[in-house]
C-alpha cells in the first residue's frame, strides 16, 4: 500500500465497519474533505462511510459514484450548522432537542470510526464525541476537547493538506490530492445543451462569494466578459439566486449580449456541474464552483485575497492560474486582516480586496489555458 502521508502515519484502527465524517459547510468546504474521504475509503474499503454534512452535500453526492456511501444531514447546531442569518429558519444557532435526537439516532449506528474535518473543534469536537464511535480523530484548537487522534489547529494551512493530515492520524495514507467528481451522462448532456457551438470556446464566470471581501468587482467581470466576447468566445455567468443582480450587471456591462449570458439562479446542482464540465475555463472568486470546477476536469482562473490562497488555492498551474491580492490591511480602517477567526475581531468593512487585479490580465490567463487546451486536443 502506498504510505504516502501528510504529517506521520497512524495505525490503522482493527475492525472498522462504519466510518461518519463530519463536514459541514458549503460546496468548497466538501471539495476541501474529498481528497480525506478517499483516503479513509481506500485504508477501510469494507467500511461504510458516512458524510455529516449540508443539504447541498447531500444533493451533490447522492447517487453519485464515489467513496460516499451516504449523506446524512446535520441539524442546526452551533458552530457546526448555524441557523443561516436571515433566512426563513432565521432564529437560534442550535435547537437543543434535535441536536440531541439526532445524537441518539447517530449512536444507534454503532460508528467504530468519526473523523472531524470541520475547523478548529470549539464545537464540532464535543458534537462528534456525542456520536459514541469507538474511535475518534480530527483537528482541535489549545481550548478545544481532544478527541483519541488530535492534530493541532493552525488556521493558514491548506484546507485540503489538513484533512489529508487527519486522515492519516487515522491510519489511511494519502490517495489524491485533488477532489474528483464524477459527472453523469445527463449532467453533461446538459452542459453541453448550453454552449454555443458558433462560438470558439466556452467560458464560466462566477461572480459570487460568502464573503463581500473575496467577490472581484462586478465591473471588473464585465470588462473580461467584454474582452472574451471580442475574442470569439461564449461567456455564460452561473451564481446563486444573490448573485443574479451581479450577473446582470455583468451582461449588461459587457456589450455582447450576444455573446454573453447569464444562468444565475437558474441552474440545479446537477446541470451546474454539466455546464462547469462542458467549459473550456471558468473564472472565479475563491467559492464553491471554482472548485467544483476542479473537481469535474475544468481549467480555471482563481482571483484570491493572499490569506485565502494560503488556505484554499489550487496545489497546481498547469491547469489552474490564480491572480492574488496583497492586502494585509483593511482599506477602510488598517486593521490587519490576516489575523482571522478567534485571534482578532473582524473589522465591520466590506470592501474589494481584489479590486487591483487587472481584467486584461486575467484575460491573458483564459486565452493561455484555451491555447494549451487546444494543443492538447490537437
């Protein structure tokens, strides 16, 4: 067996029929733990595995062929499923009871193996030891409770290296280090419905981010809409139902409706990962379909804030080409920004950190990868 591990290399654990996986979090969240999966799977091929995750894991990997065998969705609990702000179930971080309900449920599977990817383990640590698995590993901050296997928590490290990390605490050797996603015949069927085959190449854009500070400016998207289009090329702008306004501005600002459209707040899961695996480049802020864009075999442009490269960039260029951001103050107010989480409060600004990365040169970028993709096809 390859023993190819990040960190040292635990033993495995004897007898290990049921592994849960705690993850939650949105898309990019579970492409960071995919790799973790893998690996775990491969060192426990008899085990069934079990992510604890989001609806949108749920509805990502159902059904879909991978070392998932099941998703089962978290209750809202704090610190590991917050109650979304201002959404309709808009109220307390954690109902108590069906924490607790979905605890009994969980210990009547009997888990010989939880795993913790998610965060430091202020909440998700105590959360997965209510799960009873005879065998517990993950992450954990100086004030979080230990689990059997402990990695320290040190927030500016790879997202997908330290669930790789983990991973090997419990005895499964690295696999992949990269999230792989297996597209359906009907999702590509799909995406390939939406290209535009008078046009030279197909490229995604997504203007989206949780996070205002991480988001390119939506003129900025249009301007390399706009340099697209007069170079011969389809633009289609995929988002959310939040980032619809954006993508209309980004039409609008383009000059090309012809050329350039929108399906935000249109697209279900399925036919995004279609569209995203049809495209010869997708362009995009550091959030979810950049790296479901990864996942599916896509070439992409990734536009980063240096503390999110740090964390959540792609490990190779060949395929994937990222534009940083330098800023380590808040434009507004200076307060520095790379201390994160629970080492400094976050300042109340939502600026850009990305309004200095050019459009000509992230253009230089897409026409660079169509180039190398055609050679390849050629």
């Amino acid at each position: 067996m390859n023993s190819t591990s990040v960190g040292p290399l635990g033993v495995r654990f004897d007898d290990v029929r049921e592994i849960a996986v705690l993850r939650g979090g949105g898309l990019g969240d579970l492409a960071f733990a995919i790799p973790a999966i893998t690996a775990l799977k491969a060192a426990y091929p008899e085990a069934r595995l079990t992510v604890l995750g989001t609806p949108v894991h749920a509805a990502l990997l159902e059904g879909r062929p991978g070392p998932v065998d099941e998703v089962v969705v978290l209750p809202h609990a704090e610190g590991v499923r917050p109650t979304p702000a201002g959404s309709a179930a808009d109220g307390p971080a954690e109902d108590p009871a069906a924490v607790a309900a979905f605890h009994a449920r969980m210990r009547q599977r009997r888990f010989d193996l939880a795993v913790q990817l998610h965060g430091g383990g202020r909440f998700s640590n105590p959360f997965l030891l209510a799960l009873g698995a005879r065998h517990t590993a993950g992450t954990a901050t100086p004030d979080a409770a230990e689990l059997e296997r402990t990695l320290p928590y040190v927030y500016h490290q790879h997202e997908v290296l330290r669930a790789l990390e983990v991973a090997g605490l419990a005895g499964a050797p690295v696999v992949d280090l990269e999230a792989r996603l297996t597209v359906t015949e009907a999702e590509r069927a799909a995406g390939s419905g939406m290209r535009d085959r008078a046009r030279r190449g197909l490229l995604v854009l997504h203007p989206g981010a949780t996070d205002p500070r991480r988001r390119w400016p939506t003129a900025h998207f249009a301007r390399l809409a706009a340099l697209a289009a007069e170079a011969g090329l389809q633009v289609l702008v995929v988002g959310a139902e939040e980032d619809v306004p954006a993508a209309e501005a980004i039409v609008a600002g383009s000059g090309a409706p012809d050329a350039v459209g929108s399906c935000a707040g249109r697209l279900g899961l399925g036919d995004l990962l279609g569209l995203l695996a049809e495209a010869d480049v997708l362009v995009g802020n550091d959030s979810g379909p950049r790296h479901l864009a990864q996942a599916v075999g896509t070439a992409t442009v990734g536009l980063y804030w240096v503390g999110n490269l740090l964390n959540a960039g792609p490990l190779g260029r060949d395929r994937h080409r990222v534009h940083l951001s330098w800023i380590t103050r808040c434009p507004e107010c200076g307060i520095d920004v790379t201390q994160v989480g629970w080492t400094a409060p976050r300042c109340p600004h939502d600026p850009s950190y990305l309004d200095m990365i050019e459009p000509e040169a992230v253009f230089a970028d897409v026409q660079a990868l169509l180039t190398e993709a055609q050679v390849l096809r050629d």
